[in-house]
C-alpha cells in the first residue's frame, strides 16, 4: 500500500487489514470509464466484550446441562415406569417429566420484565421440578441405589437453578407507571385483536346468511331495522315529576303538529321456502326442480333472479337423494 492512502493509526488501538475499493476513471478520446479498483485498508478493532463472552458462555453451559437434564430424566423415569407400560410410552411419560419445567422455565423467560405475570410459571415450575426429582429418586431406589437415585435427582435442580439465575441477570424491573403504561398497551392491542377476530366471524356469519336466507331473511331484517326500544328508569329512582306535554290532535281533528308516522312491520302470512318444498316432496319425491319453484311462487314469494337457485339447494337439503339424480 503507498503512503496516499495509508491511514493514520491511534497508539494503543489494535487493526486489522481489510479491502476496500476506490474509483479510477480513464478518459479515452473524451470517453470516460470509471471501474472499482481494490485497495488494501485498516480498520481499528473493537475491543473484546468479555461480559458479553461470558454471558454468551453460560447461556451455552445451561442449555447443554438442559439437554443433559432431558436425557437423563427421560432415561430414568422411563425405567421406572417401563414395568408398567410398554417401553415406548414409559419412555414418552418421561418425557412430560422433564418437558413440564421446562415449559415453565420458557413461560418465565418471556415475562422476565413482569415479576407478578411471570410468579405463577416459577412456582409451578419449582413444583414439577420436585416431581421430576422425585421420580428420578424413586427409580434409583427401586435399583438399591438411592444414593445415585439422589444425585442423579439433582441435574435437574442445578438445569433450573441456572435457569434461574440467568432470567434474574435479564430481567429489568419495571418502574409502577412504566409497568402500567405497558400493560394499558398490551390490553389495547389485546382488545383491538379480540373484537377484530370477533367481527371477522360475525361478517362471514352474516355473508352466509345472505347468501342462503332467502325473504325470510330479509323479512327480518327489516323488522330489526323497525323496531324501536323503549328504557325505562330503575325502580329504586324516584324520577321528578316532569312537565304534562300538550296532547297531540287526534286525526281528523287538525293542529299545528302532527303525529310521527310510526313504522309499518310486515307480517309475513305465507310459509317459507323449506316447508313448502319439505311439503311438495312428501308429497312427489320425483318432483322437479321447475316444479318446486311454481309451487313456492304460487304459495305468495315473490319471483326473483336466485328463486330457482334458492328453492334447489333447499330441497338438497330436504332430500340429499336428489343430488345422485
């Protein structure tokens, strides 16, 4: 590397030799072409975060003293179990030994910034550990081990207890308006995703609805859409007397103000769809399809585009034989 692009160096800093690309132009006949040209740079080197080394180090010892744990566990649980079951299970049933704790353990981890959500993991945790043990314990003493049942008993408290010590180095306590600007947070997004899921069935509920609910469906909506809800005050309030309000007219008989026009409900006289066509067929199960739609225009439905494609999926649904037809 020439000195032009030699880079001064800090005392005392450590540096490492990189490439690093520069542009050179050449000019021809007054074209230009420019192309990256390699170069050999330094860089200063970072020192080295042993916190973070050691840290990233005892993550790895615990999770393989985990594995270790899981294995042993799974191994003598499934002994001990073994006469009872097939091996395969007992060595299953092992498994929801050592897997509880671990659950447990994974459940902590995540609300490590919460001490009150995350109490009810750790202690739950602590109590499958003590059956997990147990179990390890009685297998070697069952084997007139209960030395090796004991220790062997103890993987499994020293996975948990550096378990514990690592969530309690990650775990950043919450100042009580920080925690509770958080938790309002979390219900807000909590509600919002709640009432989403909610209306999203709702809607296809209702798409469904209108797609095969015909007039009656129709019908009533509008007799929803009509009704009229009337409060009344609660019996222990003793409303003040209010002011008599002038009685309106009487029809015929004039006035300044006239009465609201109250909503007019249909009602609906006729039979619906499915009872005629369940009727029509008792009566001729080979009736046609044409046949059934005259049938339930006659009855008084109106005529409409989806009649024919309504009365045939309502006697699918009356005689399900009809589709082999």
């Amino acid at each position: 590397m020439d000195e032009a692009t030699e880079q001064a160096r800090i005392p005392g800093v450590r540096y490492r030799k990189i490439t690093r690309y520069r542009e050179e132009t050449t000019v021809i006949d007054g074209v230009p072409s420019t192309r990256q040209v390699p170069y050999d740079g330094w860089e200063p080197v970072p020192p080295r975060e042993w916190d973070e080394m050691i840290l990233r180090g005892v993550t790895g010892l615990t999770i393989g003293i985990t594995l270790i744990a899981v294995v042993a566990t799974t191994a003598s649980v499934g002994g001990l179990l073994s006469e009872m079951v097939p091996e395969p299970v007992a060595i299953g049933m092992g498994v929801v030994f050592v897997s509880s704790w671990v659950a447990c353990v994974a459940l902590d981890w995540l609300n490590r910034v919460n001490p009150d959500q995350a109490q009810p993991a750790r202690i739950a945790g602590w109590v499958a550990l003590a059956i997990s043990m147990g179990a390890v314990f009685t297998y070697g003493y069952t084997l007139n081990q209960p030395w090796a049942g004991a220790f062997g008993a103890c993987i499994d408290l020293l996975s948990k207890g550096l378990w514990a010590l690592l969530i309690r180095h990650h775990a950043v306590p919450l100042d009580e308006g920080v925690a509770h600007w958080v938790t309002q947070q979390e219900q807000k997004l909590a509600s919002r995703e709640l009432l989403s899921g909610r209306l999203l069935r709702l809607n296809r509920r209702a798409a469904y609805q209108r797609a095969v609910g015909g007039v009656e469906y129709q019908a009533a909506g509008a007799i929803l859409a009509n009704a009229q809800t009337t409060s009344l005050p609660p019996a222990e309030q003793t409303p003040e007397p209010a002011p008599s309000a002038p009685v309106p007219p009487a029809a015929g008989q004039g006035g300044d103000e006239q009465q609201a026009p109250v909503p007019t409900v249909t009602e609906i006289d006729r039979q619906s769809i499915a009872a005629i066509v369940r009727e029509v067929i008792a009566q001729n199960p080979k009736v046609s399809d044409a046949d059934l739609v005259t049938a339930v225009k006659t009855a008084g439905h109106p005529d409409r585009p989806n009649l024919a494609d309504t009365v045939r999926r309502t006697a699918l649904r009356v005689d399900p034989a009809r589709k082999a037809s």
